[in-house]
C-alpha cells in the first residue's frame, strides 16, 4: 500500500484538491493506496517546515511519497525565487541537507516531489470558468487576464483576479467556501489541459503514484 502525502500551504487548498480529485481519491483506496492533503499554515511554514516533515515521513514510513506543492506567488518568501525552477531547487536543497544533518538515507529523495500552483491555486479558478461564472452569479466576466491562464504574473496572481471579479459581483471571496464549490464541479482532465505548465506535471506525478499496485 502507498501513502502519498501532499502538502500545500492552506485549508482551501486542501479542500478544494479533495473536491476536485475526489474520484482519483476513491479509485486509490479501492487499489490498496491512499493520499491525504495537509495544510501547514502559509507559504513561510510549508517552505521553512516542509522538508524536514517530509524526512521524518519518509524514513518511518518505507511505501510514502510526500509532495510540497506551495504557491509560486508571492515571490522571494521566504527565499530568493521568482520561478518554479528556483523555488524547486532550494527546497531540494534544504531536503538533501536535513538529510545529511540526521544522516539519512539518501535515497529518500527518490520519494520527495516538489510542484507549485503557478501562480497560485486560484489558476484553477480562472481555468473553470463556466463554474466560476455561476458561483459569481452572473452571466459575463467583468475582469480580463491572460490566456493561457498560467501565464499570469507576480503583479497580478489568480487570486488577485478572483477577488476582483467577486467584488464587481457585490460579494466577497471566501476561499474556503468558493475553491471547493467550483472545484468540486471541475473536471481535473479539462483543467490540466488548461494548465500544462504546473498543473499537469503534478497531476500526472500524483495520479501515477495512485495507480500503481
């Protein structure tokens, strides 16, 4: 049995992967294997905390794989990076020196998977468009943004849009309540080909991982 840990920075991007995979979820458990999303309280703490949590899963738990999956957005928090690469580098890096520091295996970092949200879990938001226009409650956007939909930039992340768009609605945005809605009605299929840049790397890391005996 496989235990795959996801870490992400908070709770409605916990609840809102629960909705959206919901079906990948059941399908794992039905072939033996499991993944459970955890939030850890902000970008500073996932990136600060995450690798070490990662070691102590993995070195106790010899069939887990643990994903860090934060926000790209907002830049250089709490290091130096603009880009996924950079982002995926120093945390590798900060993962291989825990691992010396407590003289683990090295080969724990075969277990270990970095991805993002580019720029943050709100791109998928922009991604389901047609669910998104009903949670608003009108017919037409009254905001533009880039297309493809990942291509957005540090000035101007998803959620930023997203607020906007609730507030010429006359509401206000609710994460915890809005992601998982919308999510909840997306396809992860359709989304992934509307995000190839990060979200479908991750996506095809995790649902690989499920759908393996």
């Amino acid at each position: 049995m496989k235990e795959v840990f996801v870490y992400l920075e908070g709770p409605s991007d916990q609840l809102g992967m629960e909705k959206l995979l919901a079906n990948a979820i059941e399908a794992a458990l039905n072939t033996g294997n499991s993944v459970g999303f955890y939030p850890m309280g902000g970008k500073n703490a996932l990136l600060n905390k995450g690798p070490l949590r990662a070691i102590n899963i993995l070195r106790n738990k010899p069939n887990s794989w643990v994903f860090l999956v934060p926000d790209l957005y907002p830049q250089n928090m709490p290091f130096a990076h603009s880009t996924y690469d950079e982002l995926k580098r120093e945390l590798e890096k900060r993962f291989r020196s825990e691992l010396q520091r407590k003289n683990c295996d090295d080969r724990l970092k075969d277990r270990f998977l970095v991805h993002c949200f580019k720029y943050d879990l709100e791109v998928l938001l922009l991604a389901s468009d047609k669910h998104l226009l009903k949670r608003l409650g009108t017919t037409k956007f009254t905001q533009t943004w880039t297309n493809p939909v990942e291509d957005q930039d540090h000035h101007r992340p998803p959620k930023r849009v997203v607020e906007d768009l609730f507030s010429d609605a006359g509401k206000k945005y609710k994460e915890t309540a809005d992601v998982p809605w919308i999510l909840e009605r997306s396809d992860y299929n359709g989304l992934q080909n509307k995000c190839p840049q990060n979200f479908k790397p991750f996506l095809d890391d995790l649902l690989k991982l499920l759908e393996q005996g």
